[in-house]
C-alpha cells in the first residue's frame, strides 16, 4: 500500500464539472489501495476577487487580515471537494491548514513552514478516510492564520509529502509536464519524461510555471519524489527526483520583457558610484548583477523587468539626474539540463550556433545546470528555435 | 471605562457602504472610551449560496464538511471589518470561533456553545484593539470546526458577554427594536423601551425576528444586559434585562400560515390511537398539544404550520386512510408582557373586546407571560387591531 499526495490548482477546481473530474481522479487513487492525502488551492479567480474586494477597503490592507481573508479560499475547495466525495460514497475528511498543525513563521502573506504534525493525517489514513488539506496556509506559534505566498499549495503538498514520508507526491495541473520549451508555433516541443530537482530549480527560476521553485527546493531536501501531471487526461507527466548522471540540454526557455539598462557618467569617483547605488537599492530596483564597463568613466549595465522601467524612469528623472541612462529591450534564453556546465561539447555547439548567424550576445552565464545568454529581444524567437534544433535530442 | 459588545447581521454588512457604516458605528464606542468586541455574521445572502453551492454537490451534506463551508462566510466578515477599520486608522483584530476557543459540543450545524475561553479577548483589549470575532462558529474537542444554527451570531454575541462580564451587549439590525406589533398600516405601533427576558423569549418564540430564543435564554441565565439598535441610525433601541415589577401587555403579535388539523375516527380504541400517534410522530409531524375532544369516539385536535400540510396529508392518504382528515386556516395570537397570568384585569378585558364582537375563539392559552388565542385566519387582523388599540398604553 502506497501513500501518495495528489495536488489540484485552482484551474483544476474551478467549477462543478471539473470538481467532480478531480473527485474521480482522486477515487481512482483510492481504488488501487493507495492511502490518499489531497491538497487543493482555492477555486479559479477566487484569491484574486478577495485580494480585489480588500484593496476596496484599504490600499494597503492589514497584512495578518489578509491572511485570515484569504485562507477562507481553500476551505472553501476542502469542504465542497470533501462533500463531493462523500456523496459518492468515499470517506472523505476536510483539514484546514491550523487543524493539520503546519507550523510557520510570521511572516504574513509570505510565510514559510516550520514544521508539520503529521499525526491528525496519519490518524484518518488509518481510519481510511481520504484526507483533504488546505494548500497555500499555516499558523503561526500564537495561533494567527498564515499564508505561504505564491506557489504556496505546491509547497504544502511537497512539505506534506516530506512530512508524511510519502511514495509519491503529484502535482495536477492545466499541462502535463514540463517541456524541451514552451509551447511555440514554430517549435516541435518535446515532453520530458525526467528531471533532476536542479534542472526543475532553474526551469522554475526561469520561469516555468508547472512548479514553483519554493516547492522544488523542499523536495530536493526531503528527496520528494514529484510527479506532474494534467488533471483532465491520465497520460504521465514529467518526473522530477534525484540527479540523473546524463549531462543534456533538457529544456530551453525564454524570458522576454526585459531590459538591459545603462547608466553613464563622464567620471568615476566612489562617491558618484555609491550614490548611485544606494539610491538604486533603496528604491528597491532590483537587479542581480551590475556591471561597469569602462575603467575612467562610470558605464553601468544591468537587466531588470520591463514592468519595473516606470519606478527606475522616477528615480533617474528625480534623484539621479546628472546620469546618462538608456534601455534595451532584451531577452534571456536559458539552456537547461545537468552537467551544462562541464559538458564543453555543448558550451561549444552553442556558441557555434550562434556564431554563424553572426547572432550578438550581450550577456553570457554558466553555472551547473544552466547556461544564459542575453541578446536582443527581436532575435529571440530565432535563438530559441535554432538551439532546440540543434540541442534537444 | 466599559466593555461593550456589539453585533451586525449579515444585512448590515452586505456591501462596502454598509461595511463603512458599521465601522463608523464602531469607532464611535470606541471613541467614547469604551473596551470594544464585535460578533458579525457572515455578509449578506453569504451562507445562503454556500448552502446553494453544496446542495448542487450533495443533496445532503456531509454535516461536519458543511461546518467547515459555512464557517468561512463570517471569516471573510471579520477579516473585511478589521481591514477597514486599520484603515481607518483604528487598530483591529479578528478572531475566528477556533482562535477565540468557543468551544461546542460535536453537533454539527446546530452545536450548542460550552465554555468560552476569554484569555485571547482580554488580552487583545488590553492592547488597546477592537476585537472582531466570527459569529455563528465554534470548535469541538477534537478540533473540528462547528457552528451554531440559526441565530447563531446573536448566540455568540450573548455567550462572548456572559464570558467577558461586558457591560452591554448591542445587538443591531435593521429595526431599532422590539414593537408593539409587527410592522402594519392600520395600527400605529409602539416601540417599546424596555422588556423582561422572559417577555423576550415569549415574543421571539412567537417569531419575532429581533433576537433569537438561544440568545435571550443564555441573557437570562447570565443576566446579560441587551439593548437592540438600528445599524443605520442613533436612536434608543430596546433594552431587554432583568424582570420588571410592572404588569401590561407590552405586545401583541400575530402567527399567521398555521393550520388547526382536525382527525376523526368512528372508534377510539389505544390500538388505533397508538396506531395513529407513532406514525405522526415517526414521520416527524410536529405539534405541540393535541387534544381529543370526544370520548366514545376518536375526534383529535392540533395545530401545525401550513408548510408542513403537504407531508401531513402525505402520511393521511398513505398510511392513516381508516381515518377522517380536515383542516381549518388559522392564525394564533399572541399578548406579551410580564405578570399577565395573574392579571385578571387584562384577560377580562381581553374576552370582553373578542365577545364584544362575537368573535369565535378555538383554542386559548395562557402562561405567565402569555396570553394566546386561536382563531380563524380571516379574523386575525381584525383581533390584532382591536387588541392593540385596547391593551396598549
């Protein structure tokens, strides 16, 4: 007998008909003598109509508050999803995120779990009771509700795996898996059948929407065997555990809506670059990496999102305008698979790609499992499909 | 310094104008140096289309999944109020029944209240905030979610006063407070000042929808001192406290849509009226006083609500067809105030007003409070005026 945690979106829940091709789902799981823990997120546009109904109230409204307004969402999916199955005739209990015991910090709207008393859990498996949780919340040590921000319910169901020692932990969504990129006109894109949790980390940190890496991260510690999945077909998805020793490109993504942003000023001096800086932080730009690019004079380069350009126009404009500044829309296109890094014959075959088409790169970065390079964002599309092409086996 | 508890119903609290009003309201004990608690409902048709909701899942819901649904409609109530009122620059706190330590027994969806843990209140007052605390919800020992049933907000209201000593406990809505009569064009009501606990439950067990039962009985046991008020107004509501010495009829109330069921068979033996009994009472027939009024024959008489004629005649046609079956539109009312038992005066007045105009009488009833008679229903508006253009001062 296998204990598995199967997790369903708010897509997924989103109306009677899909709930009721969740409930089917999850009754399949039970039917093969699995011991059954599901965790839900609230349904469709829910969270989003509460934050909408709060910022009525208050521009900024009370941050503990918002978490007690917002946990209301998956009670909500727990309960209706719980009368559901025992109307088909599966016991079924609800548990909200403070009756399981998932233990955070304070942090609210941002929390992050502490730890999790499996034992409420481990009671209604043995009673055979399938168990379905509330994703995305917790409570804090003086009993005030919590929520774990984005990719919250993904983490709940992995942290519940780690917790309940579980065989398999799937996360269902509106895809199967993950993918060699996204989906794309031009692209014959590929679904993968493994990924090791670094390779998902990156894809995540690239912006893969099918895990969160918060959630990834936590499997990674507790070996949490995940597998994707769709909601709405029983084909297999994608599995992510342990590193594979294979060293391939697995995935290639892109990410547009980005800047590449220069700052200039006739002279350097420490005081000119530490203004700069600290004017820059404080207003809270955020950036990763920041580059000068002249020794004599100050010539800064660094990417930031196109959504955050107004805030950055503000400050150049107000408090930093003896700078020269100037923009570049841009793309990162990242190659993604273990052993990027010591695998010249790929670092090569990239470079050569690009090389003959006499592509420019602003940006080059290896680590592990990824290499990046940054160019302009027109040729983007171009990029993309010659490497996967090339790349993807 | 007093500590006062004030509760809104679901119609006080329906949409971000309403929401505005109540804070304002709230602000003002507030300001007049008061330790301020709030009880709120859930906001508007809330927990009606929770129950919508469930119903189109299950016919008849898990009780304990229905708890953890409908318990989120007054979460959402709490967490929406202390927003605002932080916004308005007033520091707030909700609590959820759970969080308080409202503690019931296991009875799904009609739990009745236990104890009531009052550290996390007081605490939360001598911080100096207003506390906003979920109406209507409660857990049992295992840690399950239960709520309250009907009235349940008021239930809460009163217990949190019982639990925390307040000073008062308001209970607003959208009448000022008790009346003479019910609202009606051709008589001029009365709003009364003031009414004895046991004069309140008469009145609400007559149906009047100001407060419920529960709540005034919990106010009596624990001399919970209550002043009902409108939302939307400052005026003086109506205090219900402690008896008074004075003997009147501080109001007359009507119960229309009952039915006087008439059953007849041609012998009566403890066979067939045993028979007859079970049945009744097997399939859930309510009445609360039936009498025979023959005695070689079987000639039964009660009263029950129009809503209940279809599963009466049901059970007649199905089961009882050996005996004859008819019923009569009937309405019941109903003179309340304190001591009129042993007020010869009024009921010698009473019975000359409705012999006066020979008006038939079927059944009259009296306790302590309570003088009530049955009548025809085309009657009913014709006693009602007559009575209370007689009776009350």
């Amino acid at each position: 007998m296998e204990t598995v945690v199967l997790k369903f979106g708010g897509s997924s829940l989103a109306d009677n008909i899909k709930l009721n091709i969740v409930a089917n789902k999850i009754i399949d799981f039970k039917n093969q003598n699995n011991r059954v823990v599901v965790v839900v997120s609230a349904q469709g546009k829910t969270t989003d109509n509460l934050i909408k109904d709060a910022k009525e109230l208050s521009q900024h409204p009370n941050s503990r508050e918002m978490d007690v307004l917002l946990s209301t969402g998956e009670q909500v999916s727990i309960s209706k999803l719980s009368i559901l199955l025992n109307q088909l005739g599966h016991s079924a209990i609800s548990l909200t995120g403070w009756q399981v015991g998932i233990y955070t910090n304070t942090n609210h709207q941002e929390a992050k779990i502490e730890t999790i008393n499996s034992k409420r859990i481990e009671d209604e498996l043995s009673k055979g009771n399938i168990v379905i949780i509330a994703g995305f919340q917790g409570i804090d040590e003086s009993g005030d509700i919590t929520t774990l921000g984005r990719g919250g319910s993904d983490t709940t169901a992995v942290a519940i795996s780690a917790a309940i020692k579980a065989d398999h932990c799937y996360i269902f969504s509106d895809v199967e898996g993950v993918y060699s990129t996204d989906p794309n006109k031009t692209i014959e894109t590929k679904k993968l059948d493994k990924l090791s949790y670094k390779e998902m980390l990156d894809l995540s940190n690239e912006g893969a929407k099918v895990l969160h890496n918060r959630c990834v991260e936590i499997a990674e510690k507790y070996k949490v065997l995940i597998e994707t999945g769709s909601t709405f077909n029983s084909n297999v998805g994608t599995i992510i555990q342990e590193n594979m020793e294979e060293s391939t490109v697995k995935s290639i993504v892109k990410n547009d809506d980005l800047l590449l942003v220069n700052i200039k000023h006739k002279t350097y001096t420490n005081d000119i670059f530490n203004n700069l800086l600290t004017t820059l932080l404080q207003n809270g730009i955020p950036f990763q990496t920041l580059i000068n690019n002249s020794i004599d004079s100050l010539n800064l380069s660094f990417t930031i999102k196109s959504e955050d350009l107004q805030s950055l126009e503000h400050i150049m404009e107000n408090d930093l305008k003896i700078f020269d500044f100037s923009f570049t829309n841009i793309s990162r296109i990242s190659l993604v698979g273990y052993g990027i890094m010591n695998n010249q014959e790929i670092i090569q075959k990239t470079l050569n790609i690009l090389n003959k088409d006499n592509i420019e790169i602003y940006t080059y970065h290896i680590d592990e499992c990824k290499l990046s390079i940054i160019a302009k964002e027109k040729l983007s599309n171009t990029i993309l499909e010659k490497l996967h092409q090339e790349l993807i086996k």
